[in-house]
C-alpha cells in the first residue's frame, strides 16, 4: 500500500494539472460575476460635488447629497467652537480632537457625512443631550463637533474628503 | 414509498410509468400512511403550500406592471393600485400574504418546538425548515423595499448597515451590496431580481422539506415512533387532504380579512411617502415578523457584538436538536419542558412588543431581560431540563390510550425504554 502511495505516477500529475487549471478558470469566471455588484462607472462618476457656502449664516448648516448621502455643512459660531474644544478627550468614545475634524484656519465651518456610524439613518440637528445631532433611529448622541458621545454607535460622524476652492466654495470629494 | 409496488391500471399509464415513474410518485402521496392523530397545528404546511404558491402568482402579475428604477418605482406601485385592472387585490394579496406566510411558519415552527418535531430523526427537515425561513425573511425584505417609499429606503439602509459592522470589510461589503455609495438605483434594481429568483429557491426547498419528511413519515402529538402503515395510520387521501382543506378555508377567510377591510393594518403609513435619502422617518420599524429580532438588535449597546446577537438568535435554531438532551419529543409527556416552553413563546411574544417600541427606558430594559431569556432557554433550558426532568409515562401507541381511556402506567412506556 505505501509503496504505491509514494509513487507519483503521470496520472496524478493530470490530476493536479487538471484540478488546478478548472481553479483558476472557475475563479476567472466568478470575479466578474462578482465584481459587477460594485458600484458601476456612472456610480464613480458621481464622485465630486462643488457647493456654495456664501449664503450660510453663523450658527447655521444645510444638507446637500452627495453620492447619494447627505454632508452637513455647518458654520459653527465662535461659542460652539470653544465648547466642542473645551471637551476632555477621556470623555470621549472615539477620542478626535475638534481641530483634528476641520481645516486649519477655517475653524468655523464643519463638513460632515451626515449618516450615523450606526446604522446609517440621518441624525436630526440641534438635538441630543450635546447640543449636536440625534439620531432617532436608534439614540445616539453626538456632539457640536459631531463626535459620538452616547448610544450604540461606534464612532464619529465621519468627514469626507474636502477641500476650499475659494472662501465662498467647497468641493467634497 | 409505499409497501407495495404501485402499478397503473391503463396500459398508457403503465407505459409512461415505465419511464417516468411519476404515477407511482403520485400514489406514494395518495396513500402515504399518516399518523390518525394529527391535530390542527399539522395542517399548516399544507397552509405554508398555500401562501408560497400564492405569492409565487401573484408576484408574477405584479411584475407585469411594476418597474425597478428609482425615480419609477413608487409610481408604478401606485399605478398598480389605481389604474391596473384589479392591481388594488393582486397587490394587497401579496403584501397581507406576506404576512400571513410567516404567520403560519411561526405556527408551523412552534409546533415542532411543542412537539418536539425537530429530534431525531427529523433533525434535516427541521434544518431544511430553517433555510426555507432565513430565504421568506430575505424576500420578505427585499420585497419590502420594492415600493420604494420611506421605509422601504431606510429598512434597506438600516438592514444592509448592519454588515458594515464586520471588521476590516464592513464598509466594502455594504458598498459590495449596494452597488454605490448608498442605497440607491443599483440596490433597488438587483433586490428586484433576488426578490423574484428567491421564492424559487424556496419552492426547491419545498420539495426537499417534504421528500426528507417522508423518509421517517410525520411526527405525532404523543411524539412515538409508530408502524406504517398500521391501526395508528390512515392513507393522507382523504384523510389529511379534507381536514387540511378545511383549515385552508378558515385560513383564508382570516387572510381575506385583511385583503378587503384592513389592508394596511400590517404595513406602516410611512411607506406611503417616496423615498428621500436627506430625512430619516423619526420612527423606524421594521415589518412585524422581523421585531423580536430587531429588538435583540437593539438591546445590545454595541454594534457588532447586536449584530452577532441578532443572526445568532437565529443560528442558534440550527443546533436546537442536538442542544436538546430529551429523548421525549412531545411536551404532553413534559411537565417542566412544557413550562418552560410557554415562558418561551411569552418571551418571543415580548420581544416582538418591545421591538415596536422606542429602544429607551422600560422598554430597553425589558429587550434586554427578554434576549438573556431566548438564549438562556436554548443553551441552558434545553440540556438542563432534559437531563433532570422525569418525564411522564408514554404510550405504547397511538391506539392503546384512545381505546383504554387514557394512558395507563400498564400500558405505557418508561422513558428508559426505547422511545
């Protein structure tokens, strides 16, 4: 019996050849049956949006879309700012810095994905117990800084990639 | 199949038979010895045939008139209700069916919790049982998103969510299953194509739940092995097939019910608003059937380690057979089981309530205690009292007890006897 085990004889290198072969060829036709379900080209296309921010009042945000999720932009007053920065970082669940989540010498204006690290519902503003936003589908708290700091999600309302074009414009993405 | 060999009377018959036995398929389940005294918790499989089928048809006709595109999807339904001939009842039968099916599944399903119908050696048809459910749970949501209306789109956003809560992958998987960025035009479009191929696959399963039922034949309210066929049988025609007719109708009456006087009863008003990505419902609630899961969800104040609880509710059922140590199938002959059974179907019951329910104060509260209890009841319930508990003494047949008036000590078998 071992004599014959050890023997590798031309029909198991068929074998191998032949099941390694099928291998790749199966995988070669199931990545694109795969891979389809990714976002397609017109989804990628939607990948930047310029928006104007001269309108916005102190203390005042709005919600535009952008590849299909809302950015809240707020223009946070100079007390808003002190108070997301006056926060200890022990207190929070995922400690980030106020500073660290908006640009440097455009302290007021914060620019958010304004969908919950929780389950992606829209958090409601000027709500919550951290003068922030509220998410009312499952009750979480996040601050003026939209840093989580109750409820069940997991971290901090996340920022998007941004950047000035000109003081009065912004493109995310 | 049958004891004896079936042969058709006509010469046509006997030469199609020949080559395609489907004549003596047909008399296996004509005559198909069945236990005499099953009861009306047994007739709900032929209730579930019912429902699947229902939906099958109906979701046919609607996709005759509905279309998968975002800007189109919510018009199309309402076109379907007003302008479709007939479209109001084929679309009302099919949303209240959906319903109605997993009213009889949970029926079905604690019915072999109280019989014990799961045990050996029925433990494939119990997990076969369980895929068929985990499919009617994944189109019932997809169907669900169809419409396309607010709860459609935050049901989906909030459910798909819940796969970001992986680690490392997460966030491309839920992108994966989107299709973009968020839910969107391709999430809609591929939850239509799912939606249709799944009842298909369930109708598949069907066939498998019922071909490895019929290999050890149906389980019994007093839960013992019978003879077939035997003084304990009687052929399924006409005996099993006149009084599962007969619990169809009252079944359907109850579903026509709600078709023609309160349609919407079951479903939530904010679906009736289009979609919009910007504003979530203040209120979200997934439909009935899914809450007492949605509230484990919830009790748990971590995202991952609700996510893990909610599908391991569920997965839980999978080893539910080798997690009971009672040899006893039926709760007639468990005193402590059948208690505890009750308190389960309590505890289920709850969690449903608490799920509707804003996941704060009293209610959070009661979701919790109500999630230690389901688990508790499957990992610690189930072995412990099937070990300690003595069980009442069982018959020696179906028969025996009927005709002697009851289930004498002389008649009957301990439990240390073969079962």
């Amino acid at each position: 019996m071992s004599k014959e085990e050890k023997k590798v004889n031309r029909r198991d290198f068929l074998f191998t050849a032949s099941y390694t072969i099928g291998a790749v060829g199966v995988g070669a036709v199931i990545w694109p049956m795969i891979d389809q379900m990714n976002p397609d080209k017109a989804q990628q296309a939607l990948a930047t949006t310029e928006v104007d921010i001269s309108s916005i009042e102190p203390g005042k945000s709005i919600t535009v879309l952008w590849r299909g999720k809302p950015i809240f932009i707020k223009k946070r007053t100079s007390e808003e700012i002190a108070e997301a920065r006056a926060v200890k970082l022990d207190d929070l669940p995922d400690p980030q810095k106020d500073e660290d989540r908006v640009k440097d010498g455009k302290d007021e204006w914060l620019v958010m994905l304004g969908v919950c690290t929780h389950l992606g519902c829209v958090p409601l503003k000027d709500k919550g117990d951290f003068n922030g936003w509220f998410c009312p589908c499952h009750g979480s708290h996040y601050d003026v800084s939209g840093r989580i700091r109750k409820g069940p999600a997991p971290t901090n309302m996340e920022i998007p990639k941004f950047e000035f074009v000109d003081s009065n414009t912004i493109k995310i993405g | 199949m049958s004891e004896h060999e079936y042969v058709p009377k006509s010469k046509a018959g006997k030469w199609f038979n020949d080559r395609l036995p489907l004549l003596t398929l047909g008399a296996h389940l004509t005559d198909y010895p069945t236990p005499k005294n099953l009861n009306y918790w047994w007739t709900f499989g032929g209730i579930l045939t019912f429902c699947l089928i229902t939906q099958i048809v109906t979701g046919i006709v609607l996709a005759m008139h509905y279309v998968a595109h975002a800007d189109l999807a919510f018009a199309s339904v309402e076109h379907i209700m007003r302008d479709v001939n007939y479209g109001w009842l084929i679309r009302y039968i099919h949303s209240n069916g959906a319903s109605m099916f997993f009213l009889a599944v949970y029926i079905h399903i604690f019915r072999s919790l109280f019989y014990g119908s799961y045990k050996s050696p029925r433990e494939v048809i119990w997990i076969i049982g369980l895929m068929i459910y985990l499919l009617m749970m994944a189109a019932a949501f997809m169907g669900y998103v169809l419409p396309w209306g607010q709860m459609s789109f935050w049901g989906a956003t909030v459910i798909t969510n819940l796969f970001s809560a992986i680690p490392l992958v997460g966030d491309s998987i839920t992108t994966w299953l989107w299709g973009a960025y968020s839910v969107d035009n391709p999430t809609l479009n591929r939850f239509f194509s799912l939606h249709y191929l799944i009842p298909f696959l369930i109708l598949g399963l069907v066939v498998l739940h019922i071909w490895a039922l019929h290999v050890p034949g149906n389980n019994n309210p007093v839960g013992i092995d019978i003879k077939k066929p035997s003084k304990d049988t009687v052929p399924f025609h006409p005996y099993i097939t006149i009084k599962d007719a007969f619990a169809l109708l009252v079944f359907m009456i109850i579903f026509a019910g709600f078709v023609f006087f309160t349609p919407n009863v079951l479903g939530h008003s904010d679906n009736y608003i289009p979609a919009n990505p910007l504003v979530t419902p203040a209120h979200i609630v997934p439909e009935w059937y899914l809450l007492p899961f949605y509230a484990i969800l919830r009790s748990v104040p971590d995202k991952l380690g609700g996510v893990i609880l909610m599908f391991g509710a569920i997965f839980i059922l999978f080893v539910l057979p080798w997690l009971d140590t009672s040899k006893v199938r039926s709760a007639i002959f468990r005193p402590i089981y059948r208690q505890f059974y009750w308190i389960f179907v309590l505890d289920v019951l709850m969690l449903g309530y608490v799920g509707a329910m804003p996941a704060e104060g009293i209610y959070l509260v009661l979701a919790r205690v109500g999630t230690i209890y389901y688990f508790a009841h499957f990992i610690i319930v189930m072995p412990v009292v099937g070990l300690l508990e003595k069980t009442d003494p069982i018959p020696m047949s179906i028969s025996e007890p009927v005709l002697t008036g009851g289930a004498e000590p002389s008649l009957a078998r301990k439990v240390n006897d073969k079962v």
